[in-house]
C-alpha cells in the first residue's frame, strides 16, 4: 500500500476512533444526567398503593387460594393507603356503572343521544324539551340514582390503577363517574322544582363524594375530571340557592362536607403519578416497546411526529443519549413543578410562568418533554378555579344562612368569619380577599378569576374572568 493510501486509511481510522469515543463520552454524560435527575423524584405512596392494589387485583385472578407470604403480607401492610376492601367498592363500581349503561341503552340509541345532549349541558340551559326528557328518565330510574348515592358512600377506589402501563392506563371509569354526577345534578334540580329540598342537597352531597373518590387517584387526568364533577354539582346547587326558596337550615349539611374539599393535597399527589406515568414512557422507548398508538388522543401531534419525522432518532440504534437528554428535562421540570405544588397558587404562580417559558424553550428533539408538560400549567390553573369556586360556595352558603337568621344579607364578609374557623380564605389567584357587594335583596360575591382582573363580577369569560357565586343579586 502505498505511504498516501496508508495515511488516509490511518487517518480515517483515527477519526472513527475519536468519533466513536466521542458518542460513548456523548452517552456516557446523558446517563449520569439522566440518573443524577432521577435520583430527585419523589416517591408516592398513592402511586405505590394502586401498584400493591393491582399486584393484589392480578394475584386473585391467577390463584384465589394461594396463600399470602409474610414478605408480600408485609409490603401491602407498607404501602396500604387504600381501604382493606377495595376490591369489593371496585366491584361495586362495575356493578353500578353496568346498571347505568343498561339503563341508557334501554331507552334507545336516538333517545340516549338525547337525554346524552341535556346531561351534558348546564342547568340553567335546559329547554322544555331537556327537562321533559330528564324529568321522564330520572323518574323512570330512582333505584340507578339511589345506588349512586350508596356506591358514593362508599368513597374510593373507584378503580384499579395500573400504573405499569403508563399511558396506555384504562381509565375508562371516569367517563363513567362523570355521567353519574350528571344524573345526580338532573335529579337534585328536579326534586328542588318539586319542592324536595332534602333529597336534592343529598344528591349534591353525593356528586361531591364521587368526586373526593376521585382524589384518590394520583393521576393528573383523574384530577381534571375530579374538578369537573364538582363543578357539575356546583352548577346544581346554584340553581337550588338561586331562587330564594331553598331553606337555609340544610347549608349545614353541605358545609360540613365542602370544608376540606380543595383537596389541594390530591392535585400535588397527582403530579407524582403523572411523572410515573411519563417516566415510564421512556423506559418503553429506551426498550423500543413503546407503541404511541395506544396513548390518549391529546397526545395526536406528538403520535404523528414520533412516527414520522423524528422516528429514526428516537427509535434507532444510537438514539439513547436524546432519549436521555429528554427524559432529564422531564424530571428536571416535573421536580420543579411538585417543589412549587405545596404553595397557594399566587405564590407558585411566577415559578409556574418560568416554568412554561423552560417548556416552551425546550429543543425540538425532547419530543416527549414537549408533548405532555404543557398541559400542566392548564391544570394548575383548573386546581385554583376548583378552591376559589370551594371558598366561594362555602362563603355563599353561610351568607345564605345569615340571612335565614336575620332577614338581611351583611354588610361585610367579616359576620359569616366564624363559620369558617374564624378566618376568611383568600383568593388562591391575588392572596386578597375575595370580593363582596351586599344590597337591600341579594349580594354579589365573586373572584377575578385566571386573568387577575377584576371585571366587577361581570363574568364575560366563562374560563379566564371572575368566578361568580351567584345570590340573588346580579348584575
């Protein structure tokens, strides 16, 4: 060979060589990042809890009569947050969930369309027709709405968790406990027209329990939807409140439940599950498992960007290291992000800003980080609507009952202050009082709501303006 080949092979060797050292340093560095920001997250013990539920779900099925070993006895006596009889209020659920979709195929596939639409409006929209034909349907099935009440004594766990399958988790069931909110709402403003007050309230108390079931579950979405159902049962007790006719006594009731109902402690809980549920989407693409087919729709963009254009980086033989680099980003925010959880929203809020600015930052390769953190910021915002409408309706409430007592609504929130431990919440958005307008007949409470401005109770945006609870008075 000769002295000018010899050196350009030489040459071309030496180059291969520094590239390959080069890419192992390249992998080595992203794995100790990866696991120095690993080594950060925090355990949960709702998340180890519907693990141990699931081992326990799966054992039954294989074996029924095996027998529990003291090692396995001892780790579900550790990691044990849930009820000793969970699988049988699991049951219960299925139970139930199967008598309501019999029930709604019973009536027809047009007319289940139907009675779907009003369900799935507010009350205060309800045209004749809706109310004739929820009206026809909750009377026709008082033993469905009957055993809703029960299974929401019951509380949770309304469903078993398998936290092994990341994304592609069922959760099915909250579907299922949202339409049952819904059938509680049309039964309570249909007992309140008739008169009965009683059964109404009890059927809001109900709706709130299904939703406090749903704070059991360390999982964002289930959070979303827990939010959502008590703010099925918030639009029902506003149309019982609002004309004047509902007796103040039976606020009692419902203060005594809704006093703890922010469930602030299950939304920061939720934020561990969702970071389990993300890691272990990584693990799968690290494994080259992973199948983005089977994750939720709102992750589409993400599905078609993986499958197309970033696929060979991801999915190849050298795409470790950014799948690293991604995974380090995610918990490197979802740390952040849960540090920032225990604060009341109007401090979290600029970390939360910074936050979304990081996110949106982000690389075009950290593919994952890009498609599930953004939904966190909508979330925290969700979670600080849901305790200023819980603060509201508590505050509302009393004043109603204030008013039973003394014929007149008061001049200043600071009279109903002993109803509530002797101090007035704060808006979780300003850290100020709420605001409050007493006149002759009726009060305007309300707060500024997500755009932090104050719209003097005008609430022209349903999502970002002030959070109104309604009285007798409005503007």
């Amino acid at each position: 060979m000769h002295k000018p080949m010899r050196r350009l092979v030489i040459s071309l060797i030496a180059v291969a060589m520094v590239v390959v050292a080069g890419w192992i340093v390249f992998q080595f560095v992203t794995e100790q990042n990866r696991e120095i920001r690993l080594a950060k997250i925090k355990e949960s013990p709702s998340v180890a809890a519907y693990n141990e539920l699931a081992r326990r779900l799966d054992r039954d099925r294989e074996d029924s009569s095996a027998p529990v070993s003291q090692v396995e006895g001892q780790r579900q006596a550790e990691s044990r947050a849930l009820p000793d009889d969970a699988e049988e209020i699991i049951a219960g659920y299925e139970r139930l969930f199967a008598h309501m979709d019999q029930r709604l195929f019973a009536i027809g596939s047009e007319r289940g369309q139907e009675l779907g639409e009003a369900l799935g409006k507010r009350a205060s929209e309800w045209t004749e027709a809706d109310n004739s034909l929820l009206g026809e349907f909750i009377l026709a099935n008082q033993p469905l709405i009957r055993e809703i009440r029960e299974m929401a004594q019951q509380g949770g766990p309304v469903h078993p968790l398998d936290f092994s399958k990341g994304f592609s988790m069922d959760v099915s069931h909250l579907a299922k406990v949202r339409q049952c909110a819904r059938l509680l709402r049309a039964d309570a403003v249909i007992k309140a027209a008739g008169g009965n007050y009683s059964e109404a309230v009890e059927d809001v108390i109900a709706g709130m329990k299904l939703a406090d079931a749903l704070a059991q579950e360390p999982v964002l979405i289930s959070q979303i939807k827990r939010i959502e159902t008590y703010g099925i049962m918030t639009d029902a007790l506003q149309q019982l409140t609002h004309g004047g006719e509902y007796p103040p006594h039976l606020a009692s009731q419902l203060l005594a439940h809704i006093e703890h109902a922010d469930n602030r402690a299950a939304f920061a809980e939720s934020l561990t599950g969702q970071q389990v549920a993300g890691l272990q989407a990584f693990e799968e693409i690290l494994r080259g498992e992973v199948d983005v087919t089977l994750w939720p729709s709102s992750y589409s963009e993400f599905r078609q960007t993986v499958r197309n254009r970033f696929r060979w980086l991801y999915f190849g033989p050298l795409g470790k290291p950014w799948v690293n680099m991604d995974e380090s980003a995610y918990a490197d925010i979802m740390t952040r992000v849960q540090d920032a959880a225990g604060l009341p929203y109007y401090e979290a809020h600029p970390q939360l800003m910074q936050i979304d600015q990081d996110i949106e930052n982000l690389p075009s390769t950290r593919l994952v980080s890009q498609a599930l953190l953004p939904a966190l910021s909508r979330a925290w915002q969700a979670q600080a609507r849901h305790e200023a409408t819980i603060d509201l309706m508590q505050m509302g409430l009393l004043l109603e009952q204030y008013q039973g007592q003394h014929g007149s609504y008061p001049q200043g929130l600071d009279a109903i202050a002993p109803g509530l431990g002797g101090e007035l919440p704060v808006e979780p958005y300003t850290g100020e009082p709420y605001h409050y307008e007493a006149s002759d007949d009726g009060f305007l409470l309300y707060s500024v709501g997500d755009n932090l401005t104050d719209d003097g109770g005008v609430q022209h945006d349903p999502r970002r303006g002030d959070i109104i609870w309604r009285g007798e008075y409005e503007r």
